[in-house]
C-alpha cells in the first residue's frame, strides 16, 4: 500500500511566455509550407509560347 505521509511534488518546467513576433513568424511558417511550392510553379511557369 501507499504511504499516506509523502507529499508528491511535481516540479514543472518554466513556462515561457511567447512574444507576438514569435507567434506570428510561427504562423507565417506554416503558410510558407504550402505556399512555397505553388508559387515556385507560378512563378517558374514559361508565359510566353501559349
């Protein structure tokens, strides 16, 4: 059986506090991911010769 005496202490990582610069760069890496490849295409797609 378990020992009613002892104190379970759980020690939890600081938690940082991220800024608004952070979180937006987040956000605009993620829409980077599949943004990237389409606008190579687009960008790489010959114009002239249609």
């Amino acid at each position: 059986m378990s020992d009613l005496e002892s104190t379970r202490t759980e020690h939890f990582a600081d938690e940082e506090d991220y800024t608004t610069a952070e979180i937006v760069y987040w956000i605009v890496g993620i829409f980077m991911i599949p943004l990237v490849p389409i606008l190579l295409v687009w960008f790489f797609t010959p114009w002239s010769g249609m």
